[in-house]
C-alpha cells in the first residue's frame, strides 16, 4: 500500500531543484556563512514581501519571540498574554523573557484567541499581547489592536504558521508592535534547517531586536549589551530567497486544496471542517477537521497509509510545563474541547488529487461505520 504522507519536502525540493541547487553552490563559492550578502538579500525580500520596513532575521522562530520581547524590555514580574492552544514554543518564550504566562481561551470554532476573554485577564502587570495566527488562519487582530491601544500594551504577532495570510486585506504581521516568523522546514516557508526572523515598522526597536541577537552590537567588537547568538546563516538565506518566490503560488495551491477537502467533506456530518470568515485569508499551514472520535479515526487512517497529526493535543494550559499555574479544563472550555477533536489532514502545495480523494475516502469509511 502507498503512504500518503502528511508533507513532502521532497517533493518541494525536486519541483525547484536547479534554483535551490545555484543558490547553495553560490553560497558555498563565497564563503558566506554567517551573515553576510545572501542573508540581508533575504533580509530586505521579506520585509518587502509584507510590506514592512524592517526583517531581523535570527536562528528559528522561537528565538524570534523571545528576541522581540526583550527588545520590548519584558522584565521579571511582568506579564503577558497568550492564547491557550499553541505551540509551546509561544509562551515558553514569555517565561524565558522573565515574564508571567497569562493563558486566554480560544474561539470555539477558529482556533484562535478570543479576543472578547483578553480584557478580562489585563491587570496592572499587564505588559503585552501574543496573539497566534494558528494554522493559517488570522487571528482577530482589529478586536486585539484596540485593547493594546486602550491600556497602553504591545502586540507580538506569532505569525509561525501564516505567511502571507491576511486579516482585513493587509498581511498578518502587519499589525503588531512586532511579528516573528518561523522558517522550520514543514512551514509554509521553510528553510532546510532551523531559521526564524522578526519584523517591524519600528526601526529603534529593529535596532534593538539585532543587537540583542547578534551578542549586543550592530557593528563587530562593538557590545552595547549583553547578547545572545541567533543567527540565520547564508545557506538558509539563500534557500529561503528561493523558496519565498514560489510562496504565493504554493500559497494559492494550499487555499485550492483546502477548498476541495471542503467540498469533498461537505456532506460528512461527523466531521466539521475548518471555520473561515470571508475578511480572513487562511494559508492552511494545516487544514484542522474535528471529530468525536479523532484517535479512532486516525488509527483508521494510519492503517490506510495516511499520515495524520494532531496539532496539540495537549492545550498548553494543561500541560505538565504549566501544572504551577493548576488550570482546571472549565478555565479554558474551548481549547479543552478542541484538543481531543481536532485532527490536522495532509495539505501541501503538492499534493495529488489522487492522494486528497483516498484521504476522504478512508474518512467517509471510518464514518459510515462508526459515525
Ligand atoms: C505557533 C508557533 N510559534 C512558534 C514556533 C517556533 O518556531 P521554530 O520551530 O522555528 O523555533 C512554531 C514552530 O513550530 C509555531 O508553530
């Protein structure tokens, strides 16, 4: 039997290979390692991309969370908030930074922060936002905006799993105060290694974001501060210089394949397909079904041949990492109820129909049978 797997960076690779191939050689024919040519190219492409003044790129995404706070001047004592279905790597960062964790509930049906819950947790320690654009989908970020504004806050967007998807028109990562991005290679933009950036239109805090990346100086020799050594390297650049080109076409084909898993699950009442509001552009890094019965349906579909992922399975607030905070499930219901359904399908831009159609099929098996 075939596997369908759950991504294919080969395939990627294979589709691009003569570019990817030049730009590596390039690299290597220069020498150029660390920093460098290929890496501010890349630099200046991104934040071109968005629309945004500045790009601080860094080792990985969450490197660029923690990297943004500090530059922000997160100390001890203050606290922050986040959503409470994420990956960890958004509010470790905050503990990191030397910041307490706020958990706030998701929407029931997007996955992404409520908004209506975040006042609500604001207290006079009260120093920050970390909304997450979770899956691809843009998190509400006019609701979340205007409580920054109101009691004076900033916005880190964790734009991980969103390049290039929109709220309203404009690119998520437009919005906050600063807006980091992972560059893993299963995102939709990824590198083949680690590499993550930080973007903003704030160029003292830019400044401030490379200074602390680069061991506390802009210029060699020169530490203002004590740093700490994130970097992306040129072989990463050079990849991502590549691989960004394609996005918006890579970015289309998800969308289009997002659009037929819809259409094709239409009419399969025990599953609920991902929940888009027409101001929201969602870039489906992953495509989210929910059932009642999400660990039997996914043994069904291993035995199929079909890779599937739960992204999380444990809502962050009740993980063994946060047990000091003893969060009970009813502090959080919605998050709580997701992460027992939520079940993320094999999506990327090249997957063949072929594969989509035995993903449905094995689904419309498992629930013709048990429902
Ligand atoms: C929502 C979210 N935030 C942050 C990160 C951290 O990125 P990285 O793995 O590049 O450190 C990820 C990556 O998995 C993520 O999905």
């Amino acid at each position: 039997m075939s596997q369908v797997p759950f991504a294919d960076l080969h395939a990627q690779y294979q589709s691009i290979k003569p570019e990817i191939d030049t730009a590596i050689e390039s690299v290597i024919k220069a020498s150029a390692f660390i920093r460098g040519p290929f890496v501010e190219k890349f630099e200046t492409e991104f934040a071109e991309t968005l629309g945004v003044k500045h790009c601080v790129s860094c080792a990985n995404g969450t490197d660029a969370i923690y990297i943004a706070m500090h530059a922000l001047g997160v100390k001890p004592g203050d606290e922050v908030i986040t959503t409470a279905h994420s990956w960890i790597a958004t509010s470790e960062t905050i503990s990191q930074a030397g910041a307490n964790v706020v958990f706030c509930d998701t929407e029931k049906d997007n996955f992404n922060i409520d908004a209506s819950q975040i006042e609500a947790k604001i207290t006079a320690r009260t120093v920050g936002i970390i909304p997450v654009h979770l899956y691809g989908q843009p998190a509400d970020m006019d609701a979340i905006m205007a409580i920054a504004k109101k009691h004076g806050l900033w916005v880190i967007e964790d734009c991980a799993q969103a390049h290039l998807a929109r709220y309203k028109g404009h690119y998520v990562g437009t919005f906050g105060d600063a807006a980091t991005f992972s560059f893993y290679p299963g995102k939709n933009l990824g590198a083949m290694g680690d590499a993550g950036a930080v973007v903003s239109n704030d160029g003292a805090l830019a400044d401030r974001m490379a200074m602390f990346a680069r061991h506390g100086g802009l210029t060699k020799g020169d530490h203002q501060i004590e740093g700490i050594n994130s970097r992306l390297d040129g072989l990463q650049a050079a990849i991502l210089s590549v691989k960004l080109r394609r996005l918006p076409e890579w970015t289309e084909s998800r969308r289009q394949k997002a659009a037929r898993y819809d259409e094709l699950l239409r009419g399969v009442a025990a599953v609920e397909t991902p929940v888009t509001t027409d101001d929201r552009e969602h870039v489906y890094h992953l495509y989210v079904i929910r059932n009642e019965r999400r660990d039997e349906l996914a043994r069904a579909l291993a035995r199929s041949g079909i890779q599937t992922v739960i992204n999380y399975p444990v809502a962050l607030p009740f993980l063994p990492a946060y047990s000091r905070l003893q969060h009970k499930p009813e502090d959080f219901p919605h998050s709580w109820s997701n992460q027992s359904r939520i079940l993320s399908l094999p999506i990327y831009p090249e997957m063949s129909d072929t594969n989509q159609e035995r993903v449905v099929e094995a689904i419309v098996d498992f629930c013709s049978q048990f429902g």
